[in-house]
C-alpha cells in the first residue's frame, strides 16, 4: 500500500512570532480553511487515507496532530523526543512501514509547503508512486523554475534523452546542488536542467533502507535494534534510544547525494515552501499599492509593498514606509525589512538566548 509520511517536527523560527515553540507554524492556518498540516494530509487524501498516514513531530507536539488530524491512528503519530534533521526521520518512519506492511510505498511530504494546484500535483504525485512500485528508483519532485531563486537548492537532470520513469515523466538525476548565490542561480535559470528542489521524495521503504544501510550503517544498526522492539511495549522506549544516538543529517547529505539511481520527476503546481515572511507576502493578494493585509484595521498612508499580518483587532497604521514586515499576536512585535526576512531566524536564536526574553520564543 502507499502511505504519506509527514514531517511535522520543525519550529518555524522564520515565522516568529505567528510561530512559537509552543506552536509552530505547521500547525497554524495560514491559507485556505484548514491548517498547514490538514492541508498537507487533505491534499493528498486522494492517494493516500488519512489511515495510511503517518506523522513524524517533536514529542511535545503529538497531541497537537492528533487533536488537528483525528482520523490518523495514534500509532502513527511519532513523537521525537529530540531534533536531529530528516535523515532519521525518514529512516525511523520507513522501519516502522515496512515492519507492518513489507511492499510499503512511502510519499514523504513536508508539513509546511502551500500548493495552489493540487491537482496538477497529485497527478505528479501518482506518476512518482507509480515509478516507484515498479523498480528501485529513489524519486523526488523537481519543481519547474519561473525565476533565479537563490533561497531553494537545486536538483540537475539529465534531459538529454526521453523521460526514463515508469510514468514517463521523470529524468536521471544528476546531481543535487546548495542553494547558489545569483550568478549561479542565473546559469541554472538559463540551462534548463536544473529544477528548485521541493523536499518530497517517494520510494519504496525497503529500498530506502537499503541505501540507509549502505551510506548511514551506524544508523542502519541503530534502527535494527529499535525494530526488534517494534510492535511490543518498548516501541516508544526504542524510538527515543534511536533519536538519541543517532546522527544529525539530511536525507539530501546523507542518501540523495550518494544513492546511484535518483529520478526527478519536474512538476509546476503553484508550489512554495512558504520559507519566511517575504514567502506569505507573495502568496497574499495585494491592494493597489502593491500592501499586502491580513488585519482587522489597518490604514496605509504613502506606503507600499508591505506585509501586515495580525489577529488582533488593533489598527495597525503604516506611514511612508515600504517593504515592511508587520506581525503582531497578543504576546509580540515583528517589525522587519521584507528583503531581510530571513533573519527572522536569527532574532529568535538572540530571544532564546535571553534569560528575560526566551520566554516570547
């Protein structure tokens, strides 16, 4: 069968301070009706129920999934007990599949990226799952490139000959790349071959086990001794010795890079990883002077191309200012340059720093 696995451990820091430790911003709702996690799980409800999905979160999170995802069997919601990137939570998710069903497709999809064709991306999506019943590709989703962005990595295919994929649609990847600086995003653009890297991977979870094994064996023989207490009253104590000793590592570093056949399967669906606040700004509608608002009461004077973004019923005012970053919720106040959003991030780490100030983080 084919099950989704949703990675839902992240903190959001680039969100502060709609996101917050206590509730980052996965579990907010941001577009549409529902939230970034019921979005993610709805969208792909035509290929996978929500009973064949799992969910990878921080421990201290679990009962949030539940509570925005009832129909999710509370096995299948694992707690973290702490971060250590997406390489062990691909493979800790992977063991637990093929231990209940041993021709397990796993989808592998972030909790936190807004499709506005779903669609389009399902039918991708069933392309991808189809290629990987079928042989031993490792797949991924490239998404189409409309400029040269520098915030995303990139994935290079080799489009010389004819799709190469059980579905026809999918090329042999070349090689990933980081995230360039704009000269090199430029030469991307203009290539043709280079595709921005979404974070979504499909495979069989015995065959990603089997490259786990291959380029991670410290972490295989981890997962090994969990296993042997899968399905017994110390899962969740395996889980946790699993998370403990286990590496820090991205699956990108620690199986894409390496593995020998990785296929790319190009898709354009409206796709953002809704990466900081200049991300929201773009997907928001905008008023005549380029403002985006996502407030009760707000007045704008001489100012354009900004972000306002508050639940309260506070009149927030704008004078003569641009390319403002305006958040506010009961607790604090965001005021940043848009083209400097990531360093939301950085604002975070100094607050978590602060004996009098980690309490607002």
């Amino acid at each position: 069968m084919v099950y989704a696995v949703i990675m839902a451990g992240g903190s959001g820091t680039r969100f502060w301070p709609f996101s917050t430790q206590s509730k980052p911003k996965q579990f907010h709702q941001l577009f549409g009706l529902g939230t970034m996690l019921q979005n993610t799980a709805e969208r792909v409800s035509g290929i996978v129920p929500q009973q064949q999905v799992m969910v990878v979160t921080n421990e201290r999170y679990k009962d949030i999934v539940a509570e925005q995802l009832p129909r999710v069997l509370p096995k299948n919601i694992i707690g973290e007990p702490v971060a250590k990137n997406t390489a062990p939570c691909v493979a800790i998710a992977a063991a637990l599949l093929e231990h209940q069903d041993p021709e397990a497709v796993m989808v592998v999809l972030p909790a936190d990226h807004h499709i506005t064709k779903p669609e389009d991306f399902c039918k991708v999506l069933e392309g991808a799952v189809t290629t990987a019943k079928k042989g031993d590709d490792l797949v991924t989703i490239g998404i189409e490139p409309s400029f040269a962005e520098t915030g995303f990595g990139y994935i290079e295919a080799d489009l010389t000959g004819p799709p190469n994929t059980a579905d026809g649609r999918g090329f042999q990847v070349t090689a990933f790349k980081e995230k360039p600086d704009q000269k090199t995003a430029d030469f991307f653009l203009k290539q043709g071959n280079y595709f921005w890297n979404s974070g979504m991977f499909i495979w069989r979870a015995s065959r990603v086990l089997q490259e786990i094994q291959k380029h991670l064996p410290a972490m295989y023989s981890l997962l090994q001794r969990a296993k042997a207490e899968f399905g017994t009253e110390l899962e969740v104590a395996a889980i946790k010795d699993f998370y403990m000793n286990c590496e820090s590592i991205s699956i990108d570093y620690g199986i894409m890079e390496k593995a020998a056949s990785v296929k790319v399967i190009p898709g354009d669906f409206g796709w953002n990883d809704v990466g900081s606040w200049s991300a929201v700004y773009k997907l928001f509608e905008k008023d005549k002077d380029s403002n985006a608002l996502e407030a009760l009461n707000h007045c704008l004077i001489d100012s354009n191309n900004n972000l306002i973004f508050s639940k309260s019923e506070k009149v927030i005012v704008l004078a003569g200012v641009e390319n403002m970053a305006v958040v506010e919720t009961e607790k604090a106040l965001l005021v940043c340059d848009l083209r400097n959003a990531q360093k939301v991030k950085d604002v975070v780490e100094r607050l978590s720093a602060s004996k009098e100030l980690k309490s607002f983080t």
